[in-house]
C-alpha cells in the first residue's frame, strides 16, 4: 500500500503517549494529607494548586514558614511525624482506611 495512501487514511499522528507516572514521594505527601483530612483530591504523586494550599494549611499548623513548597524536608518530616503520631495515639484516618507509611 503507498505511504500516501496510508496517510490519507490514518493521518500522521503518532501514537498517545502512556501518562507519564507521578512522583512517589508526592504521592505519599498526599495520602498523608488526605488521612490528616487536609488534601482532598486524587493522590496521583503530581503537583497542584489544591496539593500547594494544603501544604500551606498542614504548614501554618505544624508552625513552618508556609510556602507550599512539596519539596521542603522540614514539611515532609512533620507531615511524616504527624501521621506516626495520630496512628500511635490511636485516631483513624480522616480519609482512608488506614494511616500511610
């Protein structure tokens, strides 16, 4: 069959892209926040404005400066912190079944 022919029919476009996967450590930051009760949306390890303003609340809680920023250690280990230590107090997750690693 002539190439042309072939392009006529099924055009040019290359095929879809496979979505390219999200950051795990996000995705960790938002499972966390989603059983704190802070982060509602889906916890698909990919930045976003609704993940930055609960970082910002989660950050003005824990007394960091707030800067939304998912990259700060400081703000990830409080995060970690306070999830050990709602599911060692024995509280149930706000969101979820279970507290994440």
């Amino acid at each position: 069959m002539p190439s042309e022919l072939v392009e006529a029919i099924f055009g040019t476009a290359s095929p879809r892209e496979p979505p390219t996967p999200g950051d795990p450590s996000i995705e960790v930051m938002q499972l966390r926040l989603r059983a704190l009760g802070l982060f509602e949306g889906a916890a698909d390890g990919r930045p976003s404005e609704a993940l930055s303003a609960s970082l910002v609340r989660f950050q003005k809680w824990a007394g960091i400066r707030p800067n939304g920023d998912v990259h700060e250690p400081r703000t990830r280990m409080a995060l970690r912190d306070a999830c050990r230590g709602a599911r060692d107090a024995g509280r149930r997750p706000v969101r979820g079944d279970r507290w994440p690693g």
